[in-house]
C-alpha cells in the first residue's frame, strides 16, 4: 500500500509521498544533495566503507529538478531530507518513505547507502559496501491513455472478522470503491459516491468514488477485493524482486472515467 501521508518534511511528519517506484531515484538524489552539501561523514566513509567513488558516480546525475521530475517530491524537501541526515545526528538510519517495487530489495540497498554516507550507522566498526543500484521502474507504465497510478491494500476494518461478515458496524468501513486525490476528482468531475469505471489494459471495474485528501495527484487506492474481482492489478508481465522473489508492487496503471449519465441511472 502506498504512503499516504503528507508532501513535507517538517511538523514532524516523515511520511513522504514519491511517485510508485521512484524510491531509489529518490534516495539516489538525497545522496547526491548530501555530499554536493558537505554532509557526508568523510572520516567514516574511509574508515569503515568501500565503494564511495562508484556510488558518488551513480547518484551524480540525480539532479534535485530531475528528482522531482521522476519522483513528485519537491525539490525543498529533497533538500530537507538530505539535511536531516546530517553527521552528528546519530541514531537508526531514516526510512522516511516506502519500499514498495518488484525491486524494493535495490530501495533498502538505497536506503541503507544512505546511512553509510553520514555515518548514521549501527554498524560503524565494520567495514561495509555502498550498493550500486539503479532506478527501475514499475513494469505497467502510466502514459496518456492509462494516466493514472493504482495501488492496492487493506483498510483497518479488513482485518476484523466480525465487521467483514457485516456483523457489526463499523465508522471505518466504507465498503469497495475507487479512492481519488481532490485534485483528480475535480480533474474527472466526478463526487464522492460517484460510480465511475476503472480501466486497465487487462480489465476494468465499475466502482464508487471516495475522495481521500492524503492521495497525491495521479495516485489512485482500492482494496485488493475490488482488484482481485477485475483482475485490475495483475502485471502485464510476470516479475518479482530477485533477490527475496516478491511479486511486483501493487502498481497499475489505469484510467478513470465518468460514466453517462443514462448509465448511471441503468
């Protein structure tokens, strides 16, 4: 299931919403900010790592404008993350979005780079390897027809027995639907109890709209019952991480459309 909290890296809130599958580009360009900064623990990196100038080579392309080009994350709070990883500032290594790809083994490789570079390691009496890892993205791609990316998972009250049998009730329950940005809503004109049709290239669905305001632009939520009944999430072709063998991120791309009103009423 994808991040779905706010667009920002202060308040508190950690919770960053990058585009599907840009979590390596994304880390990439932290990095890069973070020795273009002077940021980078140098003593350590010699000390106790290998492979620095192979990695700094890898993520130099990784421009903050290219970076939020590919990723949807402004460029201030690229700036903001790397900062925060400052030396000094000792402690677990940050996560502060999601790893969720057919190559999210590469994303915590990514990650963990990351920790090396400013020492912010629990490991700081090994010697260890910065990973050179590329950007690969989903397989389905969004493009003009399929503009839309969908990912998939469980609400809270999928999990309680009781309230899936509709034994009791429950405020968290809002039954199978397509869950839209604000901005997409508008965008399809469409309101919150609306059914629209929801297309892939192997499938499409009929569902009611909520409009869920922690949605960035272009990301669409549904439950994988809803999926599963269209096939909607299937990948185009079969792929997995390499490494641990896990399917392919809930990544589809779809299309959303407002259905005539003589459907509607059908």
């Amino acid at each position: 299931m994808s991040v779905r909290g706010p667009d920002r890296a202060g308040s508190g809130d950690r919770r960053i919403r990058p585009k599907a599958g840009t979590e390596v580009p994304l880390a990439h360009a932290i990095g890069r900010e973070i020795i273009r900064a002077g940021l980078a623990d140098h003593a350590f990196i010699e000390r106790a790592t290998t492979g620095f100038e192979e990695y700094q080579q890898l993520v130099e392309p990784w421009t903050l404008s290219l970076a939020e080009k590919v990723t949807g994350v402004s460029t201030v709070v690229i700036r903001e993350l790397a900062h925060g990883h400052a030396p000094g500032d000792q402690g677990r290594p940050r996560t502060p979005f999601a790893v969720e790809h057919h190559h999210g083994t590469d994303t915590g490789r990514a990650l963990s780079n990351l920790a090396l570079l400013t020492g912010t390691t629990t490991e700081r009496d090994l010697r260890a390897a910065f990973r050179l890892v590329s950007y690969d993205p989903p397989v389905d791609l969004t493009d003009e027809r399929y503009p839309v990316r969908l990912t998939t998972g469980r609400r809270l009250d999928s999990y309680n027995a009781v309230v899936q049998k509709n034994g009791s009730a429950s405020p968290l329950r809002r039954g199978m639907c397509i869950e839209l940005s604000p901005e997409d809503a508008e965008r399809y004109g469409v309101v919150v109890g609306e059914e629209v049709r929801v297309s892939t290239r192997r499938g499409s669905v009929t569902a009611p709209v909520w409009v869920d305001p922690t949605l960035r632009a272009g990301l669409a939520f549904t439950t994988m019952r809803l999926s599963d009944a269209a096939d909607l999430n299937a990948p185009p072709v079969k792929t997995s991480c390499p490494i641990p063998g896990t399917a392919e991120f809930e990544a589809a791309a779809v299309r959303i459309e407002k259905l005539p009103v003589a459907a509607v009423r059908s």
